[in-house]
C-alpha cells in the first residue's frame, strides 16, 4: 500500500476529536453561542492546549462569589470574624427582584444570620443578599480586590456590590475576571489552598454540592465526575446573554484535579445554547485531559 493511501485510511478511521486539536475543537464549539467565549485551563504535568482569549475581560457576574468566599475565610483566620457570629440582616437589606433564598425565608428581614449560613448562601447557592451582607460586613468589594492582589491573580477585578450591578447592567463589564487568572486561583485553592484545611474543605463541600447550573460544566461529563465550581448567570438583556459562565475544579479518574474556566459573553444564541456550549468545551477539555494522562503512563 502507498503512503499516501495509508495516511488517507488512517485519517478516515481516526475519531474526529483524535484529528482536530482541542483549541481548533473549543473554537469551533464557541461559535454556536453567537457571542464571544474565553476558556483557560490548567492540569498540573499535563499541557493543554484548550486557551481561547485567555486574557480577555468577561464579566464574572456569580463567579465572584468564590473569590468573594476566600476573602471572608481571611478574614475569619485572621481573627477579625468568626465563622459562626451572628450578622445582622437588615430591613435596609431588601432588595425586591433580587434571587436571594435568603430573603425568601425572611422576608421582613430583622433577624441574625451565622457568618457560616451567609457564606454557604452566597457560594453555593449563589443568593446575592447573602453575598451583599459578606460585602458589608467585610469592608466592602476592595477587600476582596486586595485579597486577590495579595495572592498574585490581580487580573480578578472586583469592583461592585450585587446592588449595583443589580441597577446599572452596564457596571457588569467592570467586574471582569481574565479566565487565566480565574484558573490560577482554582489552581491555588486546589494545590495549595490559602485557606487551612478545615476551611478549605468546607468551601469545596459547598461548590461540590451547590444545584447550580447541573447543565453547564457538569452537563456532559461521566456521571459521578466530582466537580468544584462556582456559576454566573446575567440572564437576557436587550436580545443577548452578557454573561452565562462556569469556574470549578474537575476531579479526574486519576484524583488529579483539572482548573476550568469558561466565560461566554454578549451571547446571541439562547440560553440553551450557551450552557450547551460551556458543556461541549468541558467535554472536550476533559476528554483531552484523560487521553494525556493515559499516554504519559504508557
């Protein structure tokens, strides 16, 4: 048989993933959200090349939460907080249309909520009167940036409360994350947490077992795959989507744990669509990272 003949055979009998490279593979996916997409990773002994405007600026929206999350853990090991002292929740609190389970259960606001119950609220279930009282109650969105910028990933910009976002849209633009650094605080948190163990441990627990957005990184992955993350959602405005994202931490057959980041942006496709989208990207992230694994234990 020719050469050439053999590469041919070859190629049609190669699965098709195997043939496009994961960069070419995610930059196609992205298209279907008719909007723009930034996507990073990083897997410790493992080069992968899923880079997709890595150093772009989408907004965070709820993603912040986790960084938010880091920042009152500080506090509290810095013996400024405890975990369990009780916060006030203010009638000056409310904010009518805001998702908040928080403020479902008191309505009326007037009662003291455990520092742990505001953190859990905000980061797993991504309730933005929880995380507005975590603002206020630590010194407001520049604590938070110092925290990032004292921990090397000043390309984390925290700039507003949920309250502000909530009444100018357009503030969201502002607080913007660069996927790589989103991932080298996933990166941080999992190798080397700046949290001690009890801490850490239990912010893990509450973006491992957060409901949110089972559709997105989580939606096509093997099932049981552990994953640690942290959602954000603009819903629709003026036509398009500003922001549908998912950051976490993906535990491998192996136990080694892959840092994902996926912003999609001023999106024009349906919301469907986008979540479907950030799935495929996960997918085919996932996937190259088992396959890269298995060849270097070869």
């Amino acid at each position: 048989m020719r050469l050439s003949h053999a590469i041919a055979l070859l190629a049609l009998t190669t699965p098709l993933a195997a043939q496009t490279s994961l960069h070419e593979q995610i930059a196609t996916l992205a298209k279907d959200a008719k909007g723009e997409v930034y996507v990073a990773c990083s897997l410790p002994g493992t080069k992968l090349d899923c880079d997709l405007n890595p150093h772009g600026h989408p907004p965070m929206q709820s993603t912040f939460k986790f960084p938010l999350a880091i920042a009152v853990f500080q506090q509290i090991e810095a013996g400024k907080l405890t975990l369990d002292q009780p916060v006030p929740f203010l009638t000056s609190d409310l904010y009518k249309g805001s998702y908040s389970p928080l403020q479902d259960t008191h309505p009326t606001a007037g009662v003291e909520v455990p520092l742990r119950e505001l953190i859990r609220l905000s980061a797993s279930l991504s309730d933005n009167i929880a995380t507005d009282i975590l603002l206020r109650h630590i010194g407001g969105p520049q604590v938070v940036q110092r925290s990032m910028d004292a921990l090397g990933v000043p390309g984390i910009h925290v700039v507003h409360s949920e309250r502000e976002l909530h009444d100018d849209e357009n503030l969201q633009y502002q607080d913007s994350a660069e996927p790589t650094a989103m991932v080298a605080l996933l990166r941080l948190f999992a190798d080397r947490s700046p949290l001690n163990p009890e801490h850490t441990a239990l912010l893990q627990q509450w973006m491992t077992e957060t409901p949110s957005a089972p559709h997105r990184i989580k939606g096509l992955l093997p099932a049981g795959t552990v994953v640690t993350h942290k959602t954000g959602t603009s819903g629709l405005d003026h036509g398009f989507y500003p922001a549908t994202n998912d950051v976490g931490l993906i535990t491998l057959p192996d136990s080694r744990r892959l840092a994902l980041a996926i912003f999609v942006t001023n999106a024009h496709a349906d919301d469907t669509t986008d979540e479907s989208v950030i799935a495929r990207i996960a997918k085919a992230v996932y996937d190259a990272a088992i396959t890269a694994s298995a060849s270097t234990t070869k």
